[in-house]
C-alpha cells in the first residue's frame, strides 16, 4: 500500500509540472469526457473479435496544451474488467500521466495523435499494478468550444495476465480564456489574426495581411503580396517579380553584380560584348573567347583554328589545324595515303581492288591478288611456261641483233600475257656466251633486248611497263666449254614484275 502512494504522489508530481507554464494563448486547455471499453483477454488469446469480453467504464482527462506540437493528460478512469479464466467482474480505478504528440493548425479540423505514458490501476481484491499506455487518438473540432475525441491504447501491465486494450469515444470542452484575455471565439472563430478578414476568408489566417491579398501581408509594400514576391524586404516592380533593378538593366539588384551600373553579363557592363565582364576581361576593348581570358587568340595561318589548339599553325588545314589533301578526315602528317581518301583504320589508305589489302601495303591496288603474292594477282602457269619457252624462242641474225620473223609469233604471245595482267610490267634482259670481247658481249645483249622491246612498243603498250637491260656474258646458266652450253646461254629473258 505504501509503494502505491509513494507511485502515485510522483505521479501526481510529474504531471502537475506543465502546470507551471503560461497556457499558450491560441491552444486552450480542455476536460475530455469519455465512455470507454476494456478488454484483457485479447492481447492473450490473439481474438480482437471477442466483444463478449469487453467490459464498461468512463474517463475524465484534464488536457493542458504545452506546444503546438505537444500535450499533456490526465485522465481518471472508473470501470469493471473481466480477467482471462475469471467469471466474475472486478471494479477498478486507474489514473495516468500522458504525453501526446498531435498534429496541430488552426485550419484543422481534424487532429490526429500519438500518445505515450504510464499509469496505476487499482483492482478489486488485488494489489495495484503499473501499465504503460501506448495509443493513437484524434480530435474533430465541431465548433468554437467543443470537439469530439476518439482513442485507442495497449496497455502493457508489468504484472502478469494484465495486459490489455482500452478504446474510448467522447467530448472535449475547452477551458476559460488565454492568459492575455482573449476570447476563445477569437482562437476558434472567425479572424484569428486580427486583420479583420475572416479566417474562412483569410488565405494567410496566422499572419495580418491586406484585404486586398485576402488576408496574406506585402512586407515592402510595393503592392505585390510575399508569397508571390521573390524580393519581400525590398520593394519591386510586377514586371520583376516585386524585386527592383537600381540600373534599370534588366537584372534584379540580388541577381546584379553591378547594381548601380547597366551591364548585361550579371548586370555588369561588357565593352567588347565577348560574354566576359570589363572586370574580368583582360582585354575588356577587343572581343576574344573567355577561355583566353577575353583576348583574341592568334591564328597564324588563317585557318580559323587558333595556334595554340592548331597542330600545323604555320599551315592551313582542316583537321586540328592541318592540311588533309584527300578529305578522309585523317590529317596529311598522319595519312599513310595523303593523296588517296581512306578509312582511319587504316590510317587514310584505300583498299581499291578489294582484296584485303590496302593499297599502301597491295602492288597490284587495281587488281585483286592474294597477300602472299602483295595483292597482285597470281600469274597462270601456262602464262609462265610460254615466258620460259620465249628465253630460247626468241631468235637472232648470227652475230647480229635483228629479231628473225620466226620470233615475231612469240613475241605477239608475250604481248597477250601483258594484256591480261595490267598492274604487271615486262623486264626484258639480254645475255651472251663468253665468245667475243666483253664490251662486245655487253653491247648485243643491250641491243637484243631493246629489239624486242621495240617490237612490243609497236603494239601500242604503256612504255612505263616496258625496260630492257643487257647483262654480256655475266650471267651464264650453262657451261661455255661447248656449243650446247654457249647456245643456252644465248638468251633473252621476258620476267614479269608488279609495277
């Protein structure tokens, strides 16, 4: 017993504390009236459904406001409960101390909150238990004094079989007037800014405005009410938004650097309108980019890219600078191919014959041909057998250097196999045996060679795929010692080459 009155004097301690603050003028206390159901059997059994096991009381709470945000309760409560295993009712009293976090503006109705605290509850033939309350609630104002409360709890006993759930639905009254005597008609009613505007009127209800702006304030007074005012403090102009500009250049004082002087880059003037203001300008009378500074950049060649990004800036081109002859994007220095458009893959070079290879690396870029043989085509064999059969068919006046017409037929077959291999070239070469003098020797074999050369120059070939040359007697490719080795040494070779 003297534990309970030891609890509940603290108790009573605790919550006589908001007691000692001023109440807040625009949130009046109130007394709260409200028939309540208990159920202890629920938080056991898991059954929220079972009515048959709530029982009847009522409450009376003194309700103090302490914030807009925060109140604090008392309530008293009279009631009978029904305990799980019991048939027989029990009568109880309790009373707790209660923290209510609410949501509260003058416009609501409605105001919903969150409610914590703890409590004694004294039973009938048994000792008073401790329980925590924890709960949600909320209020609905039905006019200036009055409003309806409902409120749901658990109850945590820390004694054992008494937890339990408690709902309540009621009235609240609220209480006198505010310790600066103001009706409470004036906290609830109609005009409770004082503006003389009615709050269901007044767009601004907490703050004295203008009839003109439906209640809402015009700090500055430049007839452009806050909320729609990006400058409140300092009179402005609608056209700016109720912001002034001192200069007259167009830019808001708050937004121009240069306030009191016309500019147009942050209000601030720009002589050579190069973007960048005189201030920052290094050269603020000639016009040049602001990534030097607002200085013109040199372009020594004239080819509009400035020399310090020109990669050639003594010569005009168009890529970074430098020249690119074919137009393949890819700059000449760097073009493998400068005079023929090719991809940047291969470095500026084309694949003409489409072989594989590009033309840098292909010998024969006009004609198809395997990368084993450079790109050239490959020559037929039996292409290669009528050259090998010409070195000993091609014939000679003894001693001399005229063709004999017997030679003429194979000459014509040489002729054919440089038709079909256009991106060939003919060496023609003239070799003796070792009879005669040396500079003799040299002699007719330059001479032969250029007679056959001759002859195929009268059938109209590209003169730039014709050569002859004489070798005399230096490169044998059989025995001199007899006539059979001295007659193969007698030659003309016919070798074709890539040009």
């Amino acid at each position: 017993m003297t534990r309970s009155i030891t609890f509940l004097s603290f108790a009573f301690f605790l919550l006589a504390i908001p007691s000692l603050f001023a109440q807040s003028p625009t949130r009046p206390n109130a007394l709260i009236f409200k028939r309540i159901v208990t159920d202890y059997h629920a938080p056991s059994t898991g059954e929220f459904t079972e009515f048959e096991n709530y029982r009847g009381g009522f409450e009376v709470a003194y309700l103090r406001n302490l914030s807009r945000r925060v109140s604090a309760a008392i309530p008293a409560k009279v009631g009978v409960i029904n305990l799980p295993g019991e048939s027989e009712n029990r009568t109880i009293v309790s009373i707790d101390g209660l923290i209510h976090l609410q949501y509260f503006e003058f416009k609501n109705r409605l105001i919903p909150y969150f409610l914590a605290g703890a409590g004694a509850v004294f039973e009938e033939d048994a000792d008073m238990n401790i329980q925590i309350p924890i709960g949600l609630g909320f209020h609905v104002r039905l006019g200036q004094y009055a409003y309806i409360n409902a409120q749901s709890e658990f109850r945590k006993s820390l004694s054992a079989d008494r937890d339990n759930l408690q709902h309540g639905l009621g009235l609240g009254f609220m209480l006198g007037k505010t310790t600066e005597q103001i009706d409470s008609s004036q906290l609830f009613g109609t005009d409770l800014d004082g503006d003389g505007i009615k709050n269901e009127n007044d767009n601004c209800p907490e703050v004295p405005g203008l009839i003109a702006f439906n209640g809402c304030p015009d700090t500055d007074s430049d007839g452009i009410e806050d909320s729609k005012d990006e400058c409140p403090k300092l009179p402005g102009t609608l056209a700016l938004k109720g912001c002034p500009d001192t200069d007259g250049d167009g830019v808001i004082d708050p937004k121009d650097d240069c306030p009191e002087v016309v500019g147009k880059v942050n209000g601030c003037p720009d002589d050579d309108d190069d973007g960048l203001a005189n201030a920052e300008d290094k050269c603020p009378n000639q016009a040049g980019p602001i990534s030097n500074e607002g200085c013109p950049e040199t372009d020594t060649d004239g080819d509009g890219v400035p020399d310090k990004a020109d990669d050639c800036p003594e010569v005009a081109g168009q890529v970074n600078g430098c020249p690119d002859a074919d137009g393949d994007g890819i700059a000449d220095k760097e073009d493998r191919c400068p005079k023929l458009a090719g991809p940047l893959n291969a470095q500026g070079c084309p694949d003409t014959d489409k072989d594989g290879l590009h033309d840098d690396q292909d010998r024969c870029p006009n004609s198809a041909g395997p990368a084993s043989n450079n790109g050239c085509p490959e020559i037929r064999q039996e292409d290669k057998a009528t050259l090998q059969y010409a070195i000993q068919a091609v014939q000679f006046e003894t001693g001399k250097d005229q063709l004999k017409p017997a030679s003429y037929a194979i000459l014509d077959q040489v002729y054919q196999i440089l038709q079909r291999y256009p991106d060939y070239k003919l060496i023609i070469s003239g070799h003796t045996d070792d009879r005669g003098t040396e500079e003799n020797n040299q002699i007719l074999s330059s001479n032969r060679a250029q007679s056959c050369y001759d002859y195929l120059r009268t059938k109209g070939i590209d003169l730039s795929r014709l050569s002859y040359i004489g070798y005399g007697e230096s490169r044998p490719i059989s025995d001199n010692g007899n006539s059979t080795g001295r007659q193969l040494n007698r030659r003309v070779e016919f070798d074709l080459v890539p040009r």
